[in-house]
C-alpha cells in the first residue's frame, strides 16, 4: 500500500501542474557557477542590488489658459514672418465666434505661399499698387498657438479641456515671459475661480507619460532592456541604470531627444513637416543595389502632413532644391532630397512608407543603423534637463544583494523555528518549509522569464509572501489536524475547504490592497506590490493546494490517519 501512495500523489493534476511549475522555473532561472567560482544565475538585478548610476530629469514645458485681441494677433504672426507693420483692417467671428474673418493690411511683399507656410491656407491676398489686403479664415486656438509657437520656437498644442482651451507650452517658458508675449498682443492669462491665474510650470500627464514611454522604447533599440523608467510627481523622470556607470547613463539618455522632419524652402530656410510621433515604425537597416536604407512608416496623418508641405514648397516640382531634413535636439542628423519618384507621386497622393538611403560604405550602414535608432524612439515630444544623478558602487550593490539573501534565510530558518514549535513533527515541518521554497523559486522563475527586475523592495515582497505563505499553510494545518489527527475523510474535506475559504479571502485582499501602489507607481513600492500579487497568486493557485494534498498523505503515511 506504501508504494501505491506516491503513484496516487503523481496522478493528481495539481501536483503534476507543481512539478511542471517548478521545472520550468529552474529553466527559466537557470542558476550556474561563474568562472570567478561563484554563483550566477538569468536573473536581472536592479540598481540597488547590482550597482550603477540613476538620473532624474524634469520636462520643460508650461500649461496655459489665454486669451488675444485676434486682430492683432494675426497681424503679429505675419510682421514677423516678413519683416514689415502690418495693420488690422476688420476681424469678425461668425455666429458662434468658432471661426474668424481677418482682414489685413500691408506695404510688405507677401506670397500666398508664405501665407501657407505660416499655416494660413484659409486665405487670399489682394494686391492694389503698393499694398498688399490680406483676409485669413482662422480660429482664436489656432492664433494663439501659432503666436507662442513661433515665439518660443517650440510645438505649443492646444487640448480641450471642460474648463476650456489648455495651451501646452512644449518647452521653458516662464509666467512672466509668457504674460509680455501675451500683452504684445492685447492679451492676458486667464484666471480660474479663486481668481489665480491659470498656468503651471511642466507639461500634461498625456505628454509627461509619451515621454516616458519613448525613452522606455529607446534603451530597448539600444539593447539595455528592463531599464526602469518612472514618473516622479507630475514633471520629473527617474532612470535606473543597472550596472551603468554615471558618465555612460548620461550619455545614454541625452541622446533622445526632440526629433523632427523639416523641408527645405528657400536657401537655408525650413517649414517644419512632422514630428517623431507621425512615424508609425521602422524597419530593419538593409542594402539594396549597393544602398544602405533604413526604412520607416508615417502615420496616415503625417503622409497627409508631408505630401501637402512637398506641394506647397515645390518640392514634388523640384525635388533637389528642397531637401528632407531630420533633426534631433536641433542637430541635424539626415539630409537628403526626395528621388524624382517620389515627388511624381506626391503630386497625386501621400506616400506612408519610406526609405532613407544613407551611402554604400561601412560608415553608411552605422549612419543607417544610427537613424533607425533616433527614427524609433529619438522623438521625444518636449526637451528634458537633468536635474539630479548618483551612482551606487557594484561592490555596495553586491553587498546588498548578500544581505537580502542572508534575510531571507533568516526568515526561512525562524519560520521554521516556530513552526517546529508549535507541531513539533518533522512530517508537517518538512512539506511547510519545502512549499515555502518552492513558492520562491516560482516567484523567481516568473521574474527570470519576463525580465523583471529584482530590487529591494521585491526581495522584500519576497519576504513578505514567505510570511503570509506560512499563516496560510498553518491554517491550512490545523484544519487537517483533528485533535493531532486526521480526521475522516467526510470531515477532512469540510475542514480544508473552509481553510481555502479563509486563504482565498485573505489572499484577495492582499491582491485589493497592492493594486493601487502597481496602477499608481508610487517608485519602489511598485516592486514590492508585484511582487506580492505574484506571489500571493502563485501560492493560492499552484502551491498551497498542493500542501493540502500532501500533508494528508504524508500523516497518512507516518500513521497519523484514522
């Protein structure tokens, strides 16, 4: 009867799913002995346990609410442009005030083309001897980020908002440069209820978050994966960089930046044509006929956004004056005119898919891999300063990392301790501490096999689901025990499934009360909750079924079993 019992145990679903879990956990782990005779393991360790630097970086930008004397702000947009006054002749809002009708008035020399540049192609010009009636269809929203845009020469992008227009000022601008541009033009910062004006320094959380998102994409197509990238407050960034020195990580991540596409007009002069968000993806680097490309996706906006600027130029008319131009952070990184086939067909339609042709050398597939690069994740959408960097020695990381397993050997060992206490039987010890390790090597496992990265507040989850393991095992335990015993089996079954009862309940809500720390991100803590909703779930699911299940037949066994 003793050898038919663990070929009853084999051929219970729970314990092969177990066994299974285990199994691939080692693989995934995959521990070896170094060549330095220590041991090593698939495990990724974050700053704190393996040393390197950290960087904090704050989003320069401003959010805004304004209004202009439409008028004059037009007029201002346009004297700058050509260098002339410029007086207002007539501005009239239709009924709902959401379109305007701008007259104008100037002895400057301006093309209709100009005006298009300017992003008037609502307009006409009537020229009568020396003067030129300027009348533009257009918009207060469109005005005004027109207006602070080529002021600031940065993107400002206006949202919606049920308190009213927010204007997004996608680089440093001070409240109080910010209030003279506006009184130039007869205009003021708007004020909320209190009558505090309204505008703050930094940028929205759509575009705090872009940017995190972008950086995330940037180290991967670099190769330094499982980079934490995460949002400290509303305006800053932290960046861990494992096992990076400082002077490296800072190189590393000042090389995203602000990328954008710009077309050649007239000598030296540009008009912007899209920026990074409009690329859809890139393509691997290849060499075609000789040719290095790196190939690339626009959106369908940005396809839209680039044929209208090639035909508004005289780009698809004549292609090798008008020059396509990448740039990152305002450095020119590509330069190239478009081939006579794709200006044909721009005249008819957008084109969504590109190459960028680079050279036939060696240094021509490194400039193409390069672009790829900063075509991928190189488009961050507003520019960032370092505000705050530190280094955390490999050999300090090394040390923690010995501290936390030392740790949790110490935890594994005292709860051991008082477990022996309290039963007193080597056959419930035994099973307890063997399900307890197993839960943390699984734990592991799922970290090895999704690339997470271990940090202290994860070994501290770690510990932490090793206690909650325990006072769930314990109850699981004193269930089955019947007065030192097991009970029958019409009994067993009542109890254990009122201690799963009790596990389950438990178990969720640990899961309720982690989630708003993993949905949140508050830093570190973030770690620590996964952790613990890993676990937690790896232990009520796979482990602690399986601890029922062999503790009966284990005291069965050694004669505990009525």
């Amino acid at each position: 009867m003793s050898e038919e019992k663990p070929k009853g145990l084999l051929s219970d679903w729970r314990i092969r799913i177990f066994i299974l879990a285990i199994l691939l956990s080692l693989v995934a782990v995959q521990p070896w002995y170094s060549s330095d005779g220590g041991f090593d393991s698939n495990l990724n360790y974050g700053l704190d346990l393996e040393g390197g630097s950290w960087l904090q970086v704050s989003l320069q930008g401003a959010v805004i609410q304004a209004d202009v004397d439409e008028g004059l702000t037009a007029s201002a947009i346009i004297e700058k442009a050509i260098g002339s006054p410029v007086t207002v002749k007539k501005a009239v809002s239709d009924s709902d005030q959401s379109r305007l009708s701008i007259v104008l008035e100037t002895k400057g020399e301006i093309t209709q083309s100009y005006l298009n540049l300017l992003g008037f192609s609502d307009s006409s010009i009537t020229q009568r001897g020396d003067t030129y009636e300027i009348t533009i269809y257009t918009t207060k929203q469109q005005l005004i980020s027109t207006y602070l845009s080529e002021e600031f020469g940065s993107e400002v992008v206006p949202y919606a908002t049920p308190d009213g227009i927010e204007y997004e000022i996608r680089t440093k601008a001070d409240q109080e440069t910010v209030e003279n541009l506006l009184e130039d033009v007869n205009g003021f910062l708007l004020t909320d209820e209190d009558g505090n004006k309204i505008y703050r320094e930094g940028v929205r959380t759509e575009t705090r978050d872009l940017t995190v998102d972008i950086l995330s994409e940037k180290f991967n197509a670099l190769g330094l994966r499982d980079i934490p990238v995460r949002t400290v407050g509303d305006d800053y960034i932290l960046i861990d960089f494992a096992g990076v020195d400082l002077t490296t990580a800072k190189e590393i991540a000042q090389q995203p930046g602000k990328f954008e596409i710009r077309m050649q007009v007239e000598g030296n002069n540009t008009r912007h044509v899209l920026y990074g968000d409009s690329i859809s993806s890139v393509g691997i680097p290849s060499q075609q006929d000789g040719q290095w490309y790196t190939p690339f996706t626009l959106s369908r906006e940005g396809a839209v956004s680039l044929q209208q600027v090639a035909i508004e130029t005289g780009a698809v008319n004549d292609p090798n004056s008008h020059w396509l131009y990448m740039y990152l952070d305002d450095e020119e990184v590509y330069g190239a005119p478009l081939s006579p086939s794709a200006a044909s067909s721009l005249r008819t339609a957008p084109i969504a898919s590109w190459q960028a042709s680079t050279g036939v050398d060696e240094d021509s597939k490194k400039q193409a891999e390069q672009l790829q690069i900063h075509l991928r994740a190189g488009a961050l959408p507003v520019n960032v300063e370092l505000v705050g960097s530190g280094q955390v020695d490999a050999s300090l990381g090394g040390q923690f990392k010995m501290q936390a397993i030392i740790a949790g050997l110490l935890s594994m060992l005292a709860v051991a301790a008082v477990v022996y206490r309290r039963y007193g039987k080597k056959q419930i010890l035994v099973p307890m501490v063997a399900t307890s390790v197993s839960e943390v090597l699984m734990i592991l496992g799922f970290a090895a096999a999704v690339g997470w990265q271990l940090d202290l507040p994860s070994i501290a989850g770690i510990i932490a689901v090793i206690g909650t393991g325990i006072d769930h095992l314990v109850i699981i335990t004193d269930e089955v025990l019947y007065e030192g015993k097991l009970p029958p089996t019409k009994v067993y079954l009542s109890r254990i499934t009122r201690a799963f009862s009790i596990i389950f309940a438990a178990a969720a809500t640990t899961i309720i009360a982690m989630s708003p720390l993993v949905v949140m991100g508050f830093g570190a803590l973030k770690g620590f909750a996964i952790t613990t909703i890993v676990g937690v779930l790896i232990g009520v699911l796979i482990a602690r079924p399986v601890y029922g299940k062999v503790i009966k037949e284990v005291l069965q066994e050694k004669g505990e079993g009525q």
